[in-house]
C-alpha cells in the first residue's frame, strides 16, 4: 500500500469533504501518514483541522462493519486522530517569509517532516489544495540538513497536486526539479483544462463521459446514506475534483503510482524525454464516449474510468451499513490471476516478434457466493509511446471455451520493420520513437456482472 499525505484546504467548498469521505470509506487500500488542513488562493487566511476531525469520528461509528469487509487493515479513527494537523493559516509563500522572520512551523510541517524521514519508502504528498505545508518543510530541511541529507529527503517525495492553488508550487518545482511532481494543470486559477476535472465536470468532453453516475440524484440515493454518507455534501461547482489525486495511488492492478505515464484511475502524465523520473503533466487517451465518437483529450484518462470507481465507492458505502456475513449481499473485490500470478503487481512476459502468447486468468476468483465473473481484455496503446501511431495492434483473440477468461495474442512487426533498445536509438524526433522497441500494455478488467454495484480489480501485462 502506498504511504500518502493529504493536503486539503477542507470546508473552502464541499468537494474535499467528499474526497476525504471516500478516502475514508477506501483507507484499507491505503498508508495513510497525514490529513493536514490548508490554505489556498479560495481560502488563503484559515485552516480547518476540525473539519477532518468531525468525518474521521464519524468514520469511527462505521468502522467495525468496514473492517469486517476487508482482508486488509482499515485504520482505527484513534490512528487516524494522531495524523490531524494544520499547515500555516497563511497563502502561499507568505508562510516562508514568516519563517524567514523567526516564525516557527506549523504542527503540520512538522508532521511532513517527520513522516518523511519515519521510513526509506516515498511518501505521496497529494495536495487537495496550496502546497506551502510542503515548501515550509522543504525550506527547513534546505537550511538545517547537508546537501546530501537534503538529496535524501527530497528523494522520497512524491507530489500529485490538483492544479497549483497557490503560489508555492512553481517555486518548490523551480528550486526542487529533481523531485518527483505530477502537476495536472494550465495556467494559474484555469480549473477546466486540467485532466482532474474529467473526474465529474459537465464541461469536460460532453456527450463522452457517463453523467448520470456523477448526478445529484445518483449521489443522492447510493452515497448520501447511513453515518458517514450523511455528512457527503451536495454537489456545489464540481463532484470531488480532488479525488483524482486519492485514485492515482490506488493499488487495483490498473494503475501505479512510480508510473504516471501507465494511465490509471486518476489519470495519466507524460515527463519530458530529458526528466522522465521528475516532473510530469497532463497526457492525453483515445476513447470512444457514451454517444459512440472518439475523444482524444487529457480529461479521458480520468473519465474512461468513471463507471467503475463510482461503482465502487457505492459498493463501500454499502459496507457501511451493515457487517459482512455468511448471506450478505455486499459487493467484495475479485482476485484476479493471471498466468499464475496472483496480486495487483504486472506481469511481465519477454517476447519476440511472431510470438504466439496466452493469457489465462481462469484462476480468478470472487470471495462473494454466486458470482458471475465477466473478463475484459484491451491492449492500452498510449503509455507504450508518447507517439500512438508508431505502437504495433495486437489482435488479442478469446481461447476456446473459457469464456473469455484466457486470450492469444500475436506479436507483430514493429512499425519500421525492426527496433532497437532505446539507448542505441539513431534519430531524433518521431523517428527515433518509432524506432525503439516499444513495451506493450495489455490489461484485463475484472467484475461480477450479477451485483449492482460492481467492484472492478485489474491485472496489466507488459510484454
């Protein structure tokens, strides 16, 4: 599970209310080491700390029947108490001429810094809202550590900020290039070109995404229910726009996090061919919407996924208003197994061009009764290449008999006849891309097509 941090300028609008309920209702899936309240440009002079406090109590009432639907650890709200603080309740760089002045750092600057330095494994910092927690730690770490203990420390983090919503941002990736930064955005204060808005916008790409399962009225009757669902606001501008940072670490077999060019639930980012392990934006996907046309825009690599991580959250939600038991009717993950790897990491299979391969995952399996498992098998051509067209189709055909739980797939011909491994590529341009020898993603998505609310796991194969 990976180790996050949550930023959130909490009680500016309702949408981190919603993210933070449905981390809650996801915590299983997660480290969580931090909740800290913030700023932002919306909310630049106060923090709410007692906002976060009120849901994880509220989480507290609900957390037995949770606990009992998972076969991994939810945290106890008495954990998750003891990672509540407040970053400094003042905008952006402000916060650093404070401590240029003598000003001390806020309770959760010190967190951060203790957090970062508590375990050898990257941190993912998402900030929900302004980043000046993050720039007030790293302008401590700068001027009390060597520049060797700085290199460490800034080798761990993993920032996924939603837009830049203060002006620390471009100064932690101006003075930091080195470190790890995924930033969905366009200009200052320009919310609806950046990739995280696919997660619910109207705006993004109309007529492409599902929007019945993002409505009020869906809300309404599958979220806003029981305990915890009461306290899920109404939708005011947008449904959970931070929520695209909670889902790119999600562990589901689709995405991963050390890899943001892969695609997953919360989106997909391309780096600069000269800073591929640091600082990234948004990339694009081809998909076929709702009305049957093609979009190739950034909001897609979030919007493709809509029905499946809305599902979900109903799904859990569900959990928390009952226990699991023998006869339960709730929707539980399946385990997904393919050539007899079982987990959420990839297969990766060596092949040659003319190889024959299958992939068999008939091993799968549900922990619910009665489940009717549906497979579905795609080739995801865009994290092979940041140029499509030079990616080699597969033809992926369903084996006999097994009900679309195994495939055969034929390795074709690059695009110019041959490739050689990227460090002896020759040309420059789109013809040295179309020269490498690509890795090719297949994934399978799994689910039980008898529950309402269909829990979807993956398993992605890179050959």
């Amino acid at each position: 599970r990976d180790r996050i941090f949550i930023l959130t300028d909490i009680a500016n609008e309702p949408d981190d209310t919603m993210s933070l309920i449905r981390l809650l209702t996801h915590s299983d899936l997660y480290q969580v080491e931090g909740l800290v309240a913030i700023t932002s440009f919306w909310l630049p002079n106060v923090t709410y700390p007692e906002h976060i406090q009120t849901l994880v109590d509220a989480y507290g009432t609900v957390y037995d029947n949770l606990k009992s639907h998972s076969n991994y650890t939810f945290p106890t709200a008495e954990y998750l108490t003891s990672k509540v603080a407040s970053g400094p309740k003042t905008y952006g760089m402000q916060a650093l001429r404070a401590l240029d002045n003598g000003g001390n750092l806020t309770s959760g600057t010190q967190l951060l810094i203790e957090t970062v330095d508590a375990s050898a494994e990257p941190l993912y910092i998402q900030a929900w809202g302004g980043s000046n927690t993050l720039a007030t730690a790293l302008w401590h770490i700068n001027r009390t550590r060597s520049a060797e203990d700085l290199h460490d420390f800034t080798s761990k983090i993993r920032v996924y900020s939603i837009s830049d919503q203060d002006d620390t941002g471009p100064w932690i990736r101006y003075n930091f290039p080195a470190m790890r930064y995924v930033a969905t955005r366009a200009g200052f204060s320009q919310y609806s070109p950046a990739a995280w808005t696919g997660i619910s916008s109207g705006g993004s790409d109309p007529g492409g995404p599902n929007s019945t399962i993002v409505s009020q009225a869906w809300l309404t009757e599958n979220i806003q229910i029981g305990p915890l669902g009461k306290l899920y606001p109404d939708v005011l501008y947008i449904m959970e726009g931070d929520t695209p940072a909670l889902l790119f670490n999600i562990q589901n077999g689709l995405g991963n996090a050390a890899h943001p060019s892969w695609g997953g639930w919360g989106g997909r980012y391309s780096s600069n061919p000269g800073n591929t392990d640091a600082q990234y934006a948004d990339a694009v996907d081809a998909v076929v919407g709702e009305n049957g046309k093609s979009y190739n825009t950034n909001h897609a690599t979030i919007w493709r996924w809509r029905e499946f991580f809305q599902l979900e959250f109903a799904a859990r939600m569900q959990w928390t208003l009952a226990p699991n038991s023998p006869d339960s009717n709730a929707t539980h993950p399946p385990i997904v197994i393919v050539n007899e790897s079982c987990g959420s990491e990839v297969v990766e299979l060596d092949v040659n061009v003319g190889d024959s391969i299958v992939l068999d995952a008939s091993a799968s399996w549900s922990p619910d009764a009665k489940a009717n498992l549906n497979f579905t098998w795609f080739q995801y051509v865009e994290p092979s290449s940041i140029t499509p067209g030079v990616v080699p189709r597969l033809n992926i055909t369903h084996v006999a008999g097994l009900e679309g739980r195994a495939v055969e797939i034929e390795i074709p011909k690059p695009a110019l006849g041959y490739c050689v491994h990227s460090k002896e590529v020759t040309q420059f341009g789109q013809w040295g891309e179309a020269e490498k020898c690509l890795t090719l993603h297949i994934v399978v998505s799994v689910k039980d097509i008898e529950r309402e609310y269909a829990i979807t796991r993956y398993r992605r194969v890179l050959l």
